[in-house]
C-alpha cells in the first residue's frame, strides 16, 4: 500500500466506496457463477425451458451488475487520478517557479518538462490503476474462496495453497530477471544508444568520408542489440509465465479433483461446475496486477521524481520593499556564495557603487562574472554576506520588487514561440503599438519585421522563423526598452557574434547604458571602455576594482587580460 | 494505408515465416486456454454420470492437465518469437533510415527544421515495433480465434455457426472500427493540445527568468494549467470511452454466453450433441471472447503509428541519389581552389545567395572568411564542397568541377565546424575515425601535436577514456582539439575551419586557433570565424555581405586602406 496516495483530500473516501464496491461486485461474481452453473446442470438433467431460462436471466443479471460495478469503480478511480494528478501538476509548475532559473538549470529543464508532461500522465495511471487493482487483490480472492470453501474444501484449500506460492515464484523470478537484466545493462544502453548516436553524429562521418561504410556498423549492431535484448526478455516474461503457469494449472487440478469427486459421487454436478466457473476470477485480480506492473511501477516513480522535485529547497526570497534611490548607493559587505558540492563561488565580495554607475565585470572562464550576474539578478542567493541598498541591509536579492526593476540580457536570450509582438511585449503586454514600433526602430528591428510577411504578427521562436544571433539580442533589448528599469544585467551578450553584428550592437546597446546602474559581465575587453568601474574577478575573489585608466596601467590581472586580448593570438 | 503498404507489408512479407510461428503460438496459447474451459466443462459433466470406470474419462483428463500447462508455455514461446521478429525489422528499418538520412547529411538542420528531429526518429524506430506487437499480432490470433471457433461450430450447426458468426463480427469488426473513428477524432485534439504544452512548458522554462523579471508569473501558472486542465479533458474523453467500451463488451460477452447456453440445451434436447456438452459450449464461449475483444483495442491504436511513418516518410522522400565518383582522387595532392564568376540562387528563392563570386585559392594558403548571418559564408562553403551545383560559373578544385566529387570531396577536404560529434565510444576510437588503419602510435602523436597528451596523462584510462554520455567529461576547447586530432590523421589538403570557436571563451579560442594553425602549415586553410583571431597570420580575409565579396587583402592591406576593418580591428582587440 503507497501511504502516500491516502494524504490526499478525499482519498480515504475514494478508497472507502471503491472498497464497497469491490465487496459488491465479489458478491455479483458469486451470484452470477451460481446461477450459470444452475442453468448449465438443469439443461442437462433436461429440465424445461421455463426453469433454466429463469436461472439465466438471475445470471445475466448478476452479470450486468458485475460489470457495471467494474466500470463505476474504474470511472472514479479514474476521475479520482486526474484530480490527484492535477493537483501535483499545479504544484510541480509552482515548486519550478519558486526554485528559480539556477536549480532548474542543474536540475535539467529538460528533465522537469519530461515530469510535467509524462510524468504526471504516469503518476495518474498508476493511482487510476493502483486504487481499484490494490482493492480487489485485496478483497475478492478473499471472498471467492470463502465461498468456494463451503462448496468444496478441497478445491478451496488448493487455491489457498497455491496463490502464496505463486507470490512467492513472481518475486524470485522478478529478483532473478533484475539481476539479469542488470548484469548486462551496460553493453544494453551503449548498444541501444549506438543509433541515435550514429544519427546525430553523422554530419560528423560525413565530414571524415566515413558515413557511407558506417550503415554496415548500424547493423551489425541492431543484431547485437537483438540478441542481447533477447536474452534479457527470456527472463523478463518469465513472471507473466509463471502467472499463467499456476492460475491455468490450478484450474486444471480443481476441475480433475472435482471429476474425481464427481465419480466417488463426493459431489454433485452443480457446486462442482460452480467452483470449477469460479477458479479463473479467483485468478483474475492477481493476472490484472501483473499485466499492469510496469505501468504502475512506472507511474509509482514519477510519484516519486515529483515529490523528490516538490521538497526541493527553493532559493531564499524576501518581500521588502527594494529599489535605489537617487544618489543612494549600493554595495556587497562580504558576499560569498557556495556550490553544490560547498566549494567557494564567491568569495567575501566587498565594493560599494552609486546609484547610476557603470559597472564591467572580467576575469578568466571560471571566475564566478555569470554567479555574481546570476546573484544580482536574484535568480541564485548567497550564504554570508549583505547586500546593501541606501544602508539598508538585504540577504537576498530574489524580490519580486527588484525583479520587476530589472533588464537582464544573456548570452542567448529567449525567443518565445509566439508573435514579434508578444516577445517585444513581454514585460508590458500592454504596451501601445507606438511604443512598440518606437522601440523596434530603436534597435534596428523595424526594417526587417516589415518584410515579414505578416509583420508584427510573425511568429518566432521555436517552430517559427528563425533569427540570428544578433536579431535575438536585439529582441531582448527592445523589450526591455519597453519598461522602466533601472538595473540593467549584461551577460556575456555579445561574444557570439560575429565582429561585424557586435560592432553594431554596441552601438545601440551603450546609450541605453545611460541613467542606469549597470552590471556588464564580459570577456570582450572592448567594452570596458564604457564603463565607470571595473570589476576584475579571479577564482572567485574580488582581484581588482577601480576604472578603465586605473587597472589598464597597474601591473595585475586586468593588464594582462588586456594584452592578451591585444595581441590576439598572434604567432 | 499506403505506409501500410509501404512501411508494414515488405516487412511482413520478409519475415513472413517468424511472424507466420509468432501467431500460430499466440492462437494456440489462446487455444489451450479455451480448451482447457472446454474439457473441463466436459470432464465434470461427464464424471458426474459416474462412469463405471475412470478411464472412461482418461482422456480428457489428460487433455485438461495439457491445456492447464500448454497456455503458458504457448505464450511464452509467443513472446520471444514475437519480439526476436520484430526486432529483426527493426534493425532493417534502422540501416534503411540511417542510408535515407546518410545521403542528406548536410541538409538535415535546412529541411527539418524541427528541435531534435535525429532523436525523434529514432525513437519512432523503437515506437514502431507496437504496430506489430500491439496491433498486428493481437488482431491476427483474435481472427483466427474467431475463425476456428465458428469453424469447429459448422462442423455441428452450421445455422447456429453462422448466427455467431454474424454475433462475434460485431465484437471482431464493428467495434474496431467505431474505436477506431473516435480514437482518431479525440486523439488529434490530445496530440494537438499535448503538443502545445510542451511548447509552452519548454518555452516558459527556457525562459523562465525572463518570467521571473517580468513579474507576469500567476498569469503564466494560471494560463497553463488551464491549457493542461483541457489537455486533459480531451485524452479524458478516450479513456472513458476505453471503459465503457469494456463495459459494453463484457455485457454484449454475457448475453453470448446465454445464446449459447440456450442452443446447447436445445441442441442437447434435439441429440445433436450429447449433454455433457452443454457446460463446455456454454463456459467455453468466455474465454473465446477474450480473445477476440483486444481487437478494438489493437486496432484503435493505429493513428499513433501514422506520425511516426509520417516522419520517417517525409525524410525518406528527400533522399538524394549518391553521385558516382568519377575522379582519381589519389592524383590531388595539391590542389587549388578557384571559383570563377559563381552566383548561386536557392530554388524558389528571388534573390542570389552568393553573386559573382571570383576567388583562386593557391594551394598552402591560408583565407579567413568574415561576414554577417546570411552574408553568404555557408553557402560558399557549401558550393566548394560540391552540394549545391553554381547557377552561374564554376567551382574548381584543379580542373574538376567540385560537384563532381560526391562523397569524395572528403578524401580532399576535411571540415571541422562548430559542434563536431563525438561518439560514445572511446577518444581512441574517437579519434581513429580520421582514419581507420592508424596505429596507437600515430594517434599517441597527433594527441601530442594537438596539445591534449598532458590532458589525457592524468585520465585513469589516458586514449582509452570513454567520452560519457554526450562527452559531458572534456571542455569545449577540448572536444574541438579531439576532433582536430581526427583532421590531422586524415591529412587531406583542404581544411575547412567552420566556426570551430564559437561558444569558447577568448583565452581558449586564442590557444585553439593558435594550435590549428600551427598544425595545418601544409594544407590549405579556409577559416570561417566570427572573431578577428589570430587574423594576422592569415594570407587573405574575404569579407561577405549579401553574397558578395565586400573587402578582400591581406591584414596588413586593408588595416592600411580600409577604416571600417580597422574600427572591426580595433573593436576586436579593445585597442
């Protein structure tokens, strides 16, 4: 029994009517074999049609009510797994909000998608399966052979007998399979990954001349792959076997140690076909559970995937009220953040800038500029340390206040599958189309939208045109140029351009720098020109701090960069 | 139905005798089941005239102890059978997939413009082997179930045969078909609205930030789970309909079971059959029944296989036709490249994507090409490896046309682009796909001259390292350096550089570039880049815009002529 599936609301009531129904449909089970087997022994001592039509009329009664109870308890098993699923649905997308854009990232959005999306159709199937199965694995065996024990001992006492014993065979075999399965897992996953391996590396062999000589590989393997797939499926259907094995046996052993009564005269005809049409439905719970075991063990991990999610520990937020005032100032007091494994991100940051400064950020891949942009956009937060604003203290910077002061362009900024106009709009869906157009005229946008064919209205983003590196940058900016902020955010926006397009994107990027404090995180030495102050960062700590003219004429590191970057890599 | 034909029946037919044994077992284990009803029926029917002798009824005592084991192992060997089958086709379906996709290699990313389209085919491969194991094979036993059933039946009523006949068709025939209508009107509206989820849920993830800063995030939660609450409600409607069919035919199970119980007695009164048959007829029908019901089930399953097909169909309809080699690529040693007054228009496109292009390429030398997206890089490249033919004018490698290659082309020009793949498989086996008779030795060097060999020393198992999956173990830089290994065993002329450097950080782009030139003094190189790195060392740099040669000369040249180079220059170094 998963407890987990009674914490919800009404479950327990859920479990009770269900349970109510399966004693009713237990008893409809023994009713409709009394009666059937009555009108099968009156046909045959030949008795009038009047007789043995009543019998089948209470037969196909207790039927119909069978079957209706079979459908009433899937129906709210089923409604019941929707609503639970639902549930955890909401729940999920909420905990994927709260948790941020730091931890869905090593998290794997992917993987996050994939639970939302096919993990909660799982998680429904195995409550809509688990609830009614589990009842009458439950109850009606039980039932049944109670009822069968005061037709006939014997047989009663053999499918006693023989259902822990088949328990027992289907955990061996599932626990030998496993091992099986697990010994060869390995050599499985390369052989069943050979494929799309192959498929997505084939530019790659087409390119080395390899491509061709490469279809003989593929098949060569998917042989292979067979043969081991083979060898775990032997043991793999093994239970369902062993299942089929006992439950026809056992009805085969009933019904010849019911002749042999019957010869004796032990027994009459009647409760010997009675408990000979009963057998199979004392089966058919268990046979029901194991033709539906991966599904609901597959559902019964995405149960748990989704709680794993759920009990995640979202990032610290706080609700203060948080914004810059004119000529306030804003400032680290030893800010350290710490990864995953507890090494050191940041170490004790300490600078304080005004209110409207320009701020570059630089040091070697690794330094911790992308944490430090991360940390001030308030998506990560740190675990020593203050920030503060106009001399008040902050331990956090994720606030919805701050948030919504922010423009935060990265290196690949999301283009939204949907209209030119809903991804310019984002921040301010209710931007006047002026503005819009304003705006797009701003970055340089406008020409190119006019020769869409359906302008403004084009879609983009997945499954729409595509754009290029820096019509995507462009995008970005323009949507932040529809809403006031006053932070701007840079991280690395430009290093994947080519020179040409970054050329042109600095221009228009650098007089929106104006009346803002600005964060730029960069490789590109260029920028640094345009900004006030310079952060140099190195393995974490803050190295050097103070601007353009400053640091390009100290010994340091930010000198050294720069002359790396002067020389180009030149021989 | 004409993937049917195209995609089910020439495989059916192939392995005709597999799947012939594979539904023969599954009738047979569904046979014993109904046996066993039957006999046992009979046995206690019989036993209960107590007969003088119990070996009076031996045989079917014996008869139901064989059905009683038989279903079983029938089934089992059904399984395997089956599957072994079936994954026999697959593998067929995988190599003629791979060859379809093979020949079209560099235009995949152009025509399929969809996210991860290579992994998606793959798994249609794996879905594929439900048509057969949860469709063909079910539907087969149900028919020959029902076929044997009114067969034995004509054998002793054939008016009565014929009536079940027309009764089990309903079960057999008329409710696959209506599962199968509404499967397909509800399943599209699923598919559409679950396909919409997952753009949505994707995009919000992706840019999840974007919703954080935008403040808009209950408008966001509350508009999906709305979308999700009627994505739901769509696949709801199939699967209660699933249950109410069951219901339905269960119901429908229980009055055959009195139609045939009514015949046997009067069929029993009449003496044409004895009546210690009536219990067989009568209890044999239900599991008769349960053969056949999974039809509707099976059947209603066919609209899922139909994108799958759709997919791999739309990949195989563009299949190119391999072009001949007709070149004596041995006599290319070194070559030279010339495009003479090329202009190249894409079919169904207005405007030239490339435009009088003239350019010789002495051997040994060294050009970088700069230009903006859609300035016309890509397309030159392209046209140098022979895959697209110019509209205009001629592409040269010595005096070959270069379409003229096919798939020789590499044996003279070797590419590394900006994500080069490398396979789950060792860096050994990695790199010895530049060339497949390499000893350890010369790998052991060309790891040495690309820089990695001090990488690799302090790996466990140095060469012979597994890349992980997705080679998530080596760095960017790395990865690019393991592949440029492979170039350097191939050792071809040509090397085209496509962007190796995007995504690298400057440091490791400078040292990257650095080692590759080095590396490459003999060969022709032709360095696509977005950066100015390293540009001094180049003998020529081809600036492109809108298809044509914008600014052409040596570094020195146009940092001297040309200000707009030297505001680039300039940008470029932060001088």
């Amino acid at each position: 029994m998963d407890k987990h599936l009674l914490q919800y609301e009404g479950s327990k009531k859920i479990m009770a009517i269900v349970g109510l129904l399966t004693v009713a449909q237990a008893v409809a089970i023994i009713t409709q074999a009394i009666y059937l087997a009555k009108a099968i022994t009156q046909m045959f001592h030949g008795e009038p049609f009047s007789v043995y039509m009543e019998s089948f009329v209470l037969f196909f009664v207790a039927h119909l009510f069978r079957q209706l109870l079979q459908w009433a308890k899937e129906r709210i098993s089923y409604r019941f797994a929707i609503r639970v699923s639902e549930y955890e649905r909401g729940r999920l997308i909420e905990k994927t909000f709260e948790i941020g854009p730091d931890i869905i990232g090593t998290h794997g959005s992917g993987n996050l998608i994939t639970l939302a999306l096919e993990g909660i159709p799982k998680y429904r199937k195995y409550v809509e399966l688990f609830i009614p199965r589990f009842l009458s694995m439950a109850l009606i065996p039980m039932i049944l052979v109670v009822f069968i024990l005061t037709q006939d001992v014997l047989s009663g006492v053999t499918l006693i007998i023989v259902m822990p014993i088949l328990i027992v065979f289907l955990i061996l075999i599932g626990l030998v399979s496993q091992k099986k399965v697990d010994e060869q897992m390995d050599s499985y996953r390369l052989l069943s990954r050979h494929f799309v391996d192959s498929l997505r590396g084939l530019v790659t062999l087409k390119f080395l001349g390899r491509s061709r000589s490469h279809e003989r590989a593929i098949e060569t393997v998917s042989n292979k792959y067979r043969i081991a797939t083979n060898r775990a499926l032997k043991y793999a259907f093994m239970s369902s076997f062993a299942l089929d094995f006992f439950s026809s046996l056992s009805v085969a052993l009933i019904a010849v140690e019911l002749g042999m009564k019957l010869i004796n005269g032990t027994i009459l005809l009647e409760p010997a076909l009675l408990v000979l049409i009963l057998a199979p439905d004392y089966f058919l719970p268990v046979r029901e559970l194991g033709n539906d075991f991966h599904a609901t063990t597959d559902g019964k991990d995405a149960g748990e995937e989704i709680r794993k999610v759920l009990a995640m520990k979202a990032p610290e937020k706080s609700t203060e009220p948080m914004r810059i005032e004119e000529e306030g100032t804003f400032a680290f007091r030893g800010v350290s953040k710490y990864g995953d494994e507890g090494q050191l991100l940041l170490n004790d940051l300490h600078f304080t800038v005004g209110h409207q400064d320009k701020i570059g950020i630089v040091g070697l891949s690794g330094s911790g500029k992308s944490t430090l942009i991360r940390l001030l956009a308030g998506f990560t937060t740190f675990e020593e340390g203050q920030v503060q604003i106009n001399n008040q203290s902050f331990s956090t910077l994720n606030n919805a206040e701050w948030h919504e002061r922010l423009a935060y362009i990265p290196q690949h900024p999301t283009i939204f599958s949907t209209s030119v106009l809903n991804n310019l709009r984002f921040y301010e869906p209710d931007a006047p189309f002026e503005q819009v157009v304003q705006a797009a005229k701003t970055v340089g946008l406008y020409e190119l939208i006019q020769s869409f064919p359906n302008q403004f209205e084009e879609k983009i983003g997945q499954g729409g045109r595509a754009l290029s590196g820096g019509e995507e940058q462009r995008i970005a900016l323009a949507r932040t140029l529809l809403r006031q902020s006053d932070i701007m955010l840079f991280d690395e926006p430009t290093a994947h351009l080519d020179i040409e397009t970054e050329h042109d994107i600095k221009e228009i990027i650098v007089p929106l720098l104006e009346n803002h404090l600005v964060f730029f995180a960069t490789h590109r030495m260029h920028w640094m020109k345009n900004m006030d102050r310079i952060l140099v960062l190195d393995h974490g700590e803050l190295v050097q701090f103070g601007t353009y003219e400053q640091l390009s004429q100290t010994e340091g590191k930010f000198r050294e960069m720069l002359l790396a970057s002067q020389k180009g890599g030149a021989a | 139905m004409n993937y049917t034909q195209q995609y089910i029946l020439p495989y059916v037919r192939k392995y005709k005798a597999a799947m012939g044994w594979t539904v023969f077992f599954g009738f047979l284990a569904l046979l014993s089941a109904a046996l066993l009803t039957f006999t046992s029926g009979y046995l206690i029917s019989r036993t209960s005239e107590r007969p003088e002798t119990i070996l009076l009824v031996y045989i079917p005592i014996v008869m139901v102890r064989t059905f009683g084991i038989s279903r079983s192992v029938f089934r089992y060997v059904e399984r395997l059978l089956g599957h072994n089958a079936v994954l026999k086709i697959l593998a067929d379906m995988r190599v003629k997939l791979y060859r379809a996709l093979e020949s079209q290699a560099l235009f995949i990313r152009e025509r399929f413009k969809t996210g991860d389209l290579l992994g998606t085919l793959a798994d249609d491969i794996e879905h594929l082997q439900d048509v057969y194991i949860r469709t063909i094979f079910p539907t087969l036993i149900g028919l020959m179930m029902l076929v044997f059933a009114i067969g034995s039946l004509l054998t002793v009523d054939p008016l009565f045969a014929f009536f079940m006949l027309v009764a089990m068709s309903v079960v057999a025939f008329v409710y696959p078909l209506i599962s199968l209508y509404l499967f397909k009107k509800h399943q599209t509206r699923a598919k559409t609205l679950h396909g919409q989820l997952y753009d949505t849920l994707t995009d919000a993830l992706f840019g999840i930030s974007d919703w954080i800063i935008s403040g808009r995030k209950k408008q966001f939660v509350d508009g999906f789970l709305t979308d999700a609450a009627s994505s739901v409600d769509a696949e709801r409607k199939l699967d209660e309909w699933n249950q109410t069919r069951t219901m339905q035919l269960q119901i429908f199970t229980g009055v055959l079971v009195i139609i045939v119980g009514f015949w046997a007695g009067n069929a029993a009164a009449d003496g044409l059959i004895a009546p210690t048959y009536i219990a067989a007829f009568t209890l044999a029908i239900m599991p008769i029944m349960e053969a056949i019901i999974p039809i509707s089930h099976a059947v209603e399953r066919i609209p899922v296989y139909e994108q799958s097909l759709q997919r791999i169909e739309k990949i195989e309809e563009t299949m190119n036709e391999p072009i001949p080699a007709q070149i004596d690529i041995a006599a290319i040693k070194q070559p030279v490249i010339s495009f003479e007054n090329v202009t190249f228009r894409y079919p169904g496109s207005e405007g030239p994507a490339v435009e009088q292009i003239d350019l010789t390429i002495r051997h040994g030398e060294k050009v970088a090409i700069l230009g903006k997206s859609g300035a016309g890089k890509s397309t030159l490249l392209q046209l140098l490896l022979g895959q697209f033919i110019p509209t205009e004018g001629h592409v040269r490698i010595d005096q070959y046309e270069a379409h003229q290659f096919g798939d020789d082309i590499f044996e003279v020009a070797s590419v590394l682009n900006q994500k080069p793949y490398l396979f789950a498989t060792s860096v050994l086996n990695n790199i010895r796909l530049g060339r497949a008779d390499a000893t350890e030795e010369e790998i052991e060097h060309v790891v040495e001259h690309v820089g990695l060999r001090a990488y690799l020393a302090t790996l466990e198992n140095g060469l012979h390292t597994q890349m992980e999956e997705s080679g998530q173990r080596f760095s960017g830089g790395e990865r690019q350096r393991i592949a440029l290994s492979r170039i350097l065993l191939k050792n071809d002329p040509i090397v085209v550089l496509d962007e190796p450097t995007v995504g690298l950080d400057p440091e490791t782009e400078r040292d990257l570039v650095h080692t590759m030139l080095e590396n490459l003094q003999q060969q022709t190189v032709i360095y696509i880049t977005h950066h100015l790195t390293a540009i001094e060392q180049m003998d020529t740099i081809i600036f492109m815009d809108e298809g044509k040669i914008d600014m052409i000369g040596s570094h020195e040249q146009l940092y001297e002529t040309n200000a707009r180079y030297r505001r680039l220059y300039e940008l470029d170094r932060a001088l």
